[in-house]
C-alpha cells in the first residue's frame, strides 16, 4: 500500500476527533542521546507511523508525546513516552484510566534482542522476557494481556558484551537496510491488529 493509499483511506474513514478507541505506544527513551539507538525501536515505528499518516507526535499528555490519528478505520491515541523506558507504564496507564481503554486495546510497540534485525514478530499477550519497558507496563496497568510487535534488533555479540551498553548502542549500516522493510510493514501490522484482525496480521507478517 502507498502513502497516498492511506491518506485516501484516511479521509474515508470516520472523521478525525472523538475519543480514542485503542493506544499505539512506541517505547524508548528520550533525549537526544538516545535518538536512533536499538533500545528506541519503537520510537522510531512511531515515527515512521507519523510520516505516513501526516500526524505529529509532539502534544505533552500522560507524561508522553501523543497525537490522535485514524488507524484501520479507529480512533487512536498514538504515544511515545517521556518516562524513560523503565517508568514507561506510568504514562500508558494514566491515558488508559482517562479514556478508560481496556488493557486488550494497547498495542505497544518495542525492540527485541532475541530476534535479529530485519524481522518483527506480533503476540496478542504475553510476559515481559525481560525487557524493562513491558514489565513496567504490565506492573502498571495489571495485566499482560496486550497486544505488542516486537522488531528485532538483534543478540549481544558475545555473551560477556553489557547488555545496557548494546541495547543503547546505534545500528549498523547493514542492520539498518534490514531494519527498512521492518518499519514499513508497522502501520499496515497496526491496522490490522487495531480491526480486531491479529491472526492475519500474524500470518503476513510474522
């Protein structure tokens, strides 16, 4: 699907407004120093979602960066949030208390070591494996019953190497062509999940 695609299936959908039916977060960390790094993953999905919807990302609300936007024909809060990565739950519970959204409507986006770069893999639920930002969703908001696509970044480079120093290490030039196609097939997978439609988004994409 082009660009152009979505913007027509944009404006034939539901107008924009209302409240927002599902939260498309994409977790990472802020601040510059952080920009582009594997650990940013799902800060980087979001921004490939605000290219194509024509959305900025840039209103401060739940201690977050949101915007409202029509994705598969829903309403969306879409947010990055300005937590840091370990408090992440913080600001996905607040906008899930004020716009009472089920825990089942969160689709959170994020970057997974135990899958090399180029690939995504989607789970309606699941555990944290380790990973900070969903374990303090699933603190936060009491439930692990959420809908997340997790985009590979690929596995330490040997066993001794610090796990902190990779994941908030910067993509290869390679891993960042593989990445590409990764980024496009995001805001498609969304769609999808958001419609209710998870089992084909797992069939095309995983």
């Amino acid at each position: 699907m082009s660009i152009w695609d979505i913007f027509d299936r944009i404006s034939k959908d539901t107008p924009q407004g209302g409240k927002p039916e599902f939260i498309i977060v994409g977790l990472g960390n802020p601040g510059i120093d952080y920009e582009r790094t594997r650990h940013n993953a799902g800060f980087m999905a979001m921004s490939v979602i605000e290219e194509k919807l024509g959305v900025s990302v840039d209103t401060y609300k739940f201690k977050a960066k949101t915007a409202t936007a029509q994705v598969g024909g829903k309403q969306c809060l879409l947010m990055k949030p300005e937590t840091f990565m370990n408090l992440s739950g913080e600001a996905v519970s607040q906008a899930m208390n004020f716009y009472k959204i089920p825990i089942e409507n969160v689709l959170v986006i994020f970057d997974d070591i135990s899958l090399e770069p180029g690939t995504m893999r989607i789970r309606r639920k699941g555990s944290a494996g380790g990973h900070n930002g969903l374990k303090s969703i699933i603190e936060c908001c009491g439930s692990e019953d959420f809908p997340r696509i997790k985009i590979g970044v690929g596995k330490k480079p040997r066993p001794d190497y610090d796990l902190a120093d990779w994941v908030l290490g910067k993509f290869s030039e390679e891993d960042k062509k593989k990445l590409a196609e990764v980024f496009e097939n995001i805001l498609p997978a969304a769609e999808l999940i958001v419609q209710g439609k998870t089992s084909e988004a797992m069939n095309k994409f995983n």
